[in-house]
C-alpha cells in the first residue's frame, strides 16, 4: 500500500472517530501499521482513538510511539495534554513548556499549557498563554474563547466581554463570539445588548440550534415570552431531538397558563431526567388516563426535592380511582409520607422496581388530574413530622413570644435556576436588625458561613450543625418550620416545605420565574399561606428588599400589639 493510499485511509479512519466508531476505525488503523509499521501519523491516530474514549494511560503510550518515530508536536502536545487529564499537573507544565520552547508559534500548545496554569491556580499565567495565542493568530477563535471563558469563571464579567469584543474585530461574524458575548450581556441582566449579539449571532449562523437556543433564553429572561416561544419552536426545527428546548418552550406555555400545549412540550423533560432512565424502554405503559382500577401504578418523582413535596399533592386524588400506588422517590423524603394510606409501598430512585401495571412521572399528574389547574388545584399533602424533634426543638425555640422568623436566601448548586433562586444574605441586613424579632437561618450548606462572613451572628440564629444532620431530609427544618411565624425565603425546596406545613411564607421570585408561579403578582394557585414578592425589573432585588422590609416591620410590630394585648 503505497504512502498515498494510506493518508487518504488515515483520513476515513478520523470520519469513523467523529461517528464514534471507535473499534472499527482502531482495527482499520492496526491493518494500516501492517503496511507501515514506522508511520507516525498512524500512531497519533490510534493514539486519537483512545484519547476519545477518555483511556489516556493508552493514548500516552501509542504518542510516545509516534515520537519515537518522527518529533511531532501534534503528538507532544497530546502527551501534555494526557498527563494534565490524568491530574499530574508539574509533569504536563514542564512537557508543554519544553514544547512551546522548541516550537513558540504553535497556538495549540498554549491552549494546552493555559489550562495546565488554570487548574494549578497559575491565572496570571494562564492568561499570558492565552494571550500569546491571540497574538500569533488573532483570526483563530479558540484563544478568545479560552480566555473569556477564564475571565468569566473568574466572575469578571468585564473582561470577558472586552476579550469577545477584541475578538470580533478580527471575526466580526463569529456565531459563537456573537452567542457567547450575547450570554454574558444576559449575565450581567444588560438584555438590550444581550439580543442585539443573539440576533447577530443567528443571522451569521441561522441553521445553528445552540445560537437560537441561547437567543430564546435571553428573550424569554428579558421578559419577551411570545419572542421566546418562537426562538424555542425554531430550535426544535433545527434539531428536533434537542429536549432541553421543547422543555423549555413548555415551561415557557406553562407560565402563560398555556397548560395544553405546555404541558405536552414539557412532558419531554423525562428524556433529560435521570429518574426516568430505568423506565424509558417501558413507554408503552405510561399512564396517561387509561382506566387503573385494581392495577398497580408506579409514580416516579422527578428531579428535585422541592418538586416531590409540592407535586405529592396529587396521590391522593390519583388513589381515588381505586388503583394501588408505588411512589418512587429520593429515599430522604420517605419519612414525610410512610403514615399516608394512599401509598402502597414507597421505593428509592435507585430501586429498580418492575411489578406494575403502569408508571406516570410525578408531574404529569397535574394535567393528567386536573386539566383546570387554576380551578382545581388540590391542597398540599399533610406530611409527618417527628413528634420527638418537635419536642426537641419547642424546648429551643418556643422559648418567648418573639415572633420568629425564618430565613433561606440560597438554592441548591445542583439546581439549574440557582442564579435567579438565589440572594446575598447582605440584603436581609435592615430586616434582621428588628430587635422584637428572633431571626433563624433555615440555610443549608456553604451560605451558612455567610451569617459570620457579614458579621450577623447577633441578628440570625443558626442551629446548623444541629439541624439535619441524619439520612432523613428536613427531619428537624420541618418541625423549627411548625414554630415560626413567618418564613423568607427564594424558591428553594424550604419554600415547598414551608408552604405544605401551612407555615405563612413569604416567596421572593425574579422578574422572570419557574413556571409553576404562572407570573402571578403576588399570590400562588398551590399554597394559601403564601405572598410572593417578585422583581419588578429582571436582577433587581433592592427594591425587593425595600418592599420585603417594610412589610415585615408592621408583620413584627402587630404581631407583638397582639401578643402583649
């Protein structure tokens, strides 16, 4: 086989690789070694097809074979690159830095040590790589990318924009500098400029569903709802499979009480939820209204904590049609619902259970039950707390006849909305300083330590390391919750918690919020106990705080005429 001959297979062998064919191409590039056996660029392509499988210990070795054959930076850069991925960050710096030593041209290389110095903390240094490669090549995209990207993990949202910027002026066309600058501008709540780079972006790059899909989530957050539906159909044009936008054109409907197309376009959240993984294969026996007398019905939860306590709401009504249910949710909550005589049995997420008759997500009930939400929406389930703990905690809390507030200002991490479920603690500043209140931090996690960072252990009371410290979820917040007047806090699981206990709870919600909150003013269809206080303009939580403030005062001040009355 001639040297021709066998470039031109190399090249076929990649097409395999980018189709994820990884063992036939791996078996094609052994044939051609036959052939060839000194070929370095054979090496390097089975040291690619390892590479792509994430099996770096082999890459490295077929590199090294590559080299031993012919000096190639390509192949140099691989091994650095190899290393890092395998957590030796000294080795891979000094391999790398020998390289751009013998080669200061190759862009590669410094992307690769850049982020060598990013994971090693070495930013200044990471930046000077980056930097370097704009230099060599300012029309070459990936340098930019690299380092807006750092600037932007880095919360230098400024900086990041100045990099795009820089970039554009050599790639004024750039569909992923044009999406990119526009996702920061919607970072930093500038919508106006937001849309003017999406709109670019998706006239340089109209087939691209990540540029549509990026620009419809700035609409829909700058508050144009019928722009964003829109922006969310032509993505699932683009790319019908893309669940992430029929999700979000669903949740979008949802909002506007579009419940019958909402909720059918929503309905494709379960291809993105892991709780439903062990069941697709099963879709011809999801619920969906067929006649269940007598048949065992398994109701799976789907992701989220606060989910699975507003939305339980509905096994009661689904009882009533005489079936037997299995509820499948996270094994945490199992305590709050193990006395409820509707539920047959109660399994775990990782229980991998099989004897039904039909299973349904959690959510689907909604429409499936009620198809007149705003008309028929059911009461919150009655959750079991722990007698024990609610003695416990009267002991600590129901001490005097302070009006006692609770406060949860952060959402969780792994909540995709957690920017806009979240809030500094420092804006609660004027309202824990009411001296006839007694202020409790219902907060979990690493917020917790800002009550010292702000210097507010004298305002607000943390039971942290007292409150639940078992297996069981909210074991001791449901019954401090029982205690409390008033509850403050963002759309976190507390805030369901809350509302299901009957506890009045006040929501704060941003401009634009979950759709379960159907853009309501200042009231909620799920709980009767609740006063929602949302953003009059996207990002704007001081003048929130000036409304929250003022009510809590005169809540504080009748509250304590009553009581000394």
């Amino acid at each position: 086989m001639d040297r021709t001959l066998i470039t031109q297979n190399i090249k076929k062998n990649y097409q395999l690789l980018d189709n994820n064919q990884y063992g036939l191409a791996e078996q094609n590039a052994f044939n051609l070694l036959k052939h060839d056996p000194n070929n370095h660029e054979i090496y390097n392509l089975i040291g690619d097809i390892h590479y792509r499988q994430n099996n770096f210990d082999k890459s490295i070795w077929y590199y090294f074979s590559s080299l031993d054959r012919s000096f190639d930076t390509k192949a140099l850069n691989r091994i650095g690159t190899n290393i890092f991925l395998l957590n030796n960050l000294p080795v891979a710096e000094k391999i790398l830095t020998n390289l751009l030593a013998h080669d200061p041209k190759y862009i590669a290389g410094y992307l690769s040590l850049g982020l060598v110095y990013e994971q090693s903390k070495k930013i200044d240094k990471a930046i000077d790589c980056y930097n370097a490669a704009i230099k060599i090549d300012p029309k070459d995209i990936k340098p930019y990318l690299s380092l807006a990207t750092l600037y932007k993990e880095q919360l230098e949202y400024d900086e990041s924009i100045k990099v795009y910027q820089q970039g554009l002026i050599n790639n004024p066309s750039n569909h992923i500098i044009l999406s990119n600058l526009g996702n920061l501008f919607y970072l930093q709540h500038k919508y106006e400029d937001a849309i003017i780079s999406h709109q670019r972006a998706v006239k340089s790059k109209p087939d691209s569903y990540e540029v549509q899909f990026n620009f419809a989530n700035t609409l829909l957050n700058s508050g144009k709802y019928t722009e964003a539906i829109e922006a969310y159909r032509k993505t699932s044009e683009l790319k019908p499979n893309f669940y992430r936008a029929k999700v979000s054109l669903g949740s979008t409907l949802l909002s506007m009480a579009n419940f019958e197309e909402g909720f059918k376009e929503y309905n494709y959240r379960i291809y993105e939820d892991k709780n439903f993984q062990s069941v697709l294969d099963k879709k011809n026996l999801i619920w969906n209204g067929q006649n269940v007398e007598n048949k065992k019905i398994l109701v799976i939860a789907d992701d989220g904590l606060g989910n699975t306590l507003q939305f339980s709401r509905y096994l009661e009504i689904l009882s009533q049609l005489n079936c037997k249910i299995i509820f499948k949710c996270q094994e945490e909550l199992h305590h709050f619902f193990e006395d409820m005589i509707h539920i047959e049995e109660i399994v775990g997420l990782d229980n991998d259970f099989q004897e039904f008759d039909y299973w349904v997500p959690l959510q689907n009930l909604i429409y499936l039950l009620t198809p007149d939400l705003t008309a028929n929406c059911p009461l919150p389930s009655i959750l079991k707390i722990n007698d024990n703990k609610l003695l416990e905690w009267e002991t600590l809390i129901a001490l005097d006849d302070k009006i006692k507030i609770g406060l949860n200002w952060q959402g969780s991490k792994t909540n995709p909305r957690v920017a806009s479920n979240s809030v500094t603690l420092d804006y609660f500043k004027n309202i824990v300083s009411d001296k006839a209140a007694s202020f409790i931090s219902l907060q979990k996690g690493a917020a917790v330590s800002d009550i010292e960072k702000l210097q507010l252990q004298k305002n607000i009371i943390s039971y942290d390391m007292l409150m639940d410290t078992g297996s069981k979820k909210f074991l001791d917040s449901a019954a401090i919750i029982k205690y409390l007047d008033l509850v403050i806090t963002t759309d976190t699981s507390v805030a369901h918690l809350a509302g299901t206990l009957g506890t009045q709870t006040w929501l704060l919600l941003p401009k634009v919020s979950d759709w379960r909150w159907l853009n309501s003013k200042d009231e909620t269809i799920w709980y009767d106990n609740f006063r929602i206080y949302r953003q009059r303009r996207q990002g704007d939580w001081q003048e929130v705080f000036s409304r929250v403030e003022k009510d809590c005062s005169e809540l504080i001040k009748n509250i304590t005429e009553l009581r000394s009355s």
